[in-house]
C-alpha cells in the first residue's frame, strides 16, 4: 500500500547510535545508561520512568550536543539518505518523531533535506554558559504514549505509517498509523511482535516496498 506521510524514528533507525546512551559513554556512565535505554525501548519500563533520570545524571553541554549532532551523521544507517530522496520524488510528505533531543537531530535532518518543522524530538535548554539546564518537559515524547499524540496531529494530512526500531514506536499504532519494524541496527522481538510489516535488513532501503 502507499503512504502520504511517512514518519520516522531517528536513534537505530536512521542513525546507528542510540544517542543518550552516547552523551551517557562520553561522561563515563554508559553501562548505566544502556540498561535503562534498552528498558525503556524494549516496553519493560515507561519512558517518563528513565527520561529525567538519565539526563538529571548526564547533564549535556552545549558542546556535548554539537559532538552528538557530528556523530549522528558519521553513523548515518547505509540507504537513509538514498529512502528520503526517493520519497522526497515521489512527492511523500516525510517527518522524524523522536524521544531524541531536537538540536542534536536537526543537523541530521538538514543532511537528509528535511525542514526543521517537520523535525518532532526534545528541546534542550541550556544556561548562558552552555552548561546543561533543563528539558521541555512539557513535550510528549518525553513520555510514554508521545508518538502516538505527534502522529495524531499529522494523520488528517493523510494515510501515514511510522517506521521505528523500538516500543516507543509501536505506540503510533494507537493512532491508527501503520508501522513498520526496522531492525536492521538493534532486532528487538517485541517489536517483531507488534509490527505490521517488518525488515532485520542492514538497510533502510528496505523498507521502501512497503511504503510505496
């Protein structure tokens, strides 16, 4: 079937890296980080449960982000740039729904030739001097049952479905979205379970038969 707005996670899907867990390395903290992200992805814990937890603990910098954004792209999943460009083409209207933190994913969308508008994650506030402050902990994909809110308000433009590797992701299913599994970073078998349709494939090109 064909879709007119295509959705898509950002950590393990369109990047190689889960990006928290990343912040979490460069301090020293990344074992403790990993557990609780996998927790979190794999729908063993609720999201708002680790979500303050995890950045209280970090506390990323200004320039912790800007490394952030850097490697993002370095990880950039093999066929990502090759599946917008081709969606771009066919006229689909493209938009990344992330738990991620906003202005370490925009220089990755600006790669992949996406406005920042349609670019949904967590801002990151910081003090004048760069140091971490707080998050918008007003957004809803800082909890559990966010991407379902944030593809809610996109399906009136519309059929959609939502391509992701993790719980979080599964949940735009209660939106009434199609979603697709893409495990070709991270296999998750709860994700297998829940998935319409389903790819292990290295490659995000993968997923293109199902969309178009």
């Amino acid at each position: 079937m064909s879709f007119d707005v295509i959705c898509f996670d950002c950590d393990s899907t369109l990047s190689k890296i889960e990006g928290i867990d990343e912040l979490a390395r460069r301090v020293g903290l990344g074992e403790e980080m990993s557990r609780l992200t996998n927790a979190a992805m794999n729908g063993e814990v609720l999201l708002e449960a680790v979500y303050e937890q995890r950045l209280s603990l970090i506390r990323p910098n200004q320039a912790s982000i800007d490394w952030l954004a850097d490697l993002y792209i370095e990880q950039i999943v093999d066929g990502a740039k090759e599946v917008f460009e081709t969606l771009t083409a066919l006229g689909k209207e493209l938009h990344i729904i992330s738990g991620g933190l906003r202005q370490a994913i925009l220089p990755l969308a600006r790669v992949l030739g996406l406005p920042e508008t349609q670019v949904h994650a967590v801002d990151i506030y910081f003090n004048a001097d760069g140091s971490y402050c707080d998050y918008d902990q007003n957004s809803p994909l800082a909890r559990s049952g966010g991407k379902a809110v944030v593809v809610g308000t996109l399906k009136a433009q519309g059929s959609l479905v939502m391509v992701g590797d993790g719980n979080t992701d599964m949940e735009a299913k209660q939106a009434g979205a199609v979603v697709i599994g893409f495990g070709g970073v991270v296999d998750r078998q709860v994700v297998r379970e829940q998935a319409d349709f389903y790819s292990a494939e290295p490659t995000l090109v993968s997923i293109l038969a199902h969309i178009i």
